[in-house]
C-alpha cells in the first residue's frame, strides 16, 4: 500500500485518524532537522508522542524505515561516547509504550520488531547500600545487548543485561513477557521467567526441535 492509499484507508476509517499522521510527519521532520542524531535514516518516522531528549539524540542511530510507534522512550544514561549507544537497523519498528535504556550500547541490526511494552536494558540501578535510597546511588556498570536481524520481541517482553555481553541470535523469538538475562543462539523460541530455550530450528532437518530433544 502507498503512502497516499495509507492516507486515504485511514480518513475512511476515522478522519480524526489523520490529525496523529500529520502530527507524526511533523514531529518526524522536526527531529530531523533540529536534533543531532548519530543517524536519521530515510523513511524513519518518531511519533509525537515518543520520548526523545534533545541532549540525547547524539548517541541514537536509527537507519533507514525505522518506526517508532507511541509513547516509545529512548533513554540514554551517562556521558555521550564516540559512537552511539542505542542503534536500531533498517526497517525496525519499536512497537507502543516500548522502553529501549542503554548506559554502553544497545544494538537492533536489521528488521527487529518489538511488540508493546518491551523493556531492553544493558544495565540496573544500583542497589549495593541498603542504608542509602536506590535513587541516590546511580546506575550499575552494566553491559551491551545486541539482537541480530529478523527477531521477534513478544508483548511486554524484558531484556536485561547486567554484565557482559548479551545476544539473541538471528530469526529468533521472543515470548511474551519472558525475562531473557542470557544469550541465545540464532533460531530460537524463547520463553519463561527466567528465559530458557523452548525449541531451536535444525537447519539440517528442516525442522523446529524441542530444547528437551
């Protein structure tokens, strides 16, 4: 469907529907131009209401027909470095009420679809004194979280990383609301609080196998 088709489906639908699609557009072109991303790749689109600070921006990539859906918050904790600590590959969509946190580095590569509510994290808040509150004692050292291209993230899924480096492999998925605090390999279901392997696709065979054999 083309842009203008979109346009149209949407006034049939309900025209209050295309007041958000402009305001979109509009917000979309203002980051654009106004705030100093890493990267603002071609057909990216923010909407309104998504959380972006300005001071920011410099440490955000996003490639090309990277959409971010409603009240998306990308958050940047600590001092800018020389390459950006939150990337999102071409064509990823972050889906609505989505929370993306990165104190090192957080990396999307190509195509990673996040359904509402996902949390992804690569680092915690500090809590080693029980006599101070946890507000006043910062974040901790964390880690890095890269998901590969074609993933999946179910409903209110959580990515965390508190050390290391942390990987879902390429075509994998992501239940909703497991808790993955470890890596796993391409072609995976994952699942569960704390995550484990549900089943893994066997290239050779062709098939889905289950993690109990």
């Amino acid at each position: 469907m083309s842009g203008v088709e979109e346009e149209i489906s949407a006034v049939r639908e309900d025209p209050l529907m295309l007041v958000s699609r402009i305001a979109t557009k509009i917000n979309t072109i203002w980051l654009r131009l106004t705030y100093p991303f890493a990267k603002f790749g071609r057909g990216a689109t923010i909407d309104a209401s998504c959380d972006i600070r300005r001071s920011m921006s410099s440490s955000i990539s996003l490639d090309d027909r990277v959409h971010l859906a409603p009240d998306v918050w990308l958050n940047v904790v600590g001092p800018g470095t020389s390459e950006p600590k939150i990337v999102l590959g071409r064509g990823s969509g972050i889906g609505r009420r989505s929370t993306i946190s990165a104190r090192n580095r957080i990396v999307l590569e190509t195509e990673v679809l996040l359904a509402p509510s996902v949390l992804i994290m690569d680092h915690a808040h500090e809590f080693s004194d029980v006599e101070r509150p946890i507000l006043a004692q910062g974040v901790t050292s964390g880690g890095q979280i890269l998901i590969e291209r074609n993933c999946w993230l179910g409903y209110g899924a959580v990515i965390v990383c508190n050390r290391g480096q942390l990987t879902i492999g390429r075509n994998s998925v992501v239940a909703a609301n497991a808790v993955v605090t470890k890596s796993f390999p391409p072609y995976s279901v994952i699942g569960g609080n704390p995550a484990r392997l549900i089943k893994k696709y066997d290239v050779e065979s062709k098939m889905w196998v289950r993690a109990n054999g």
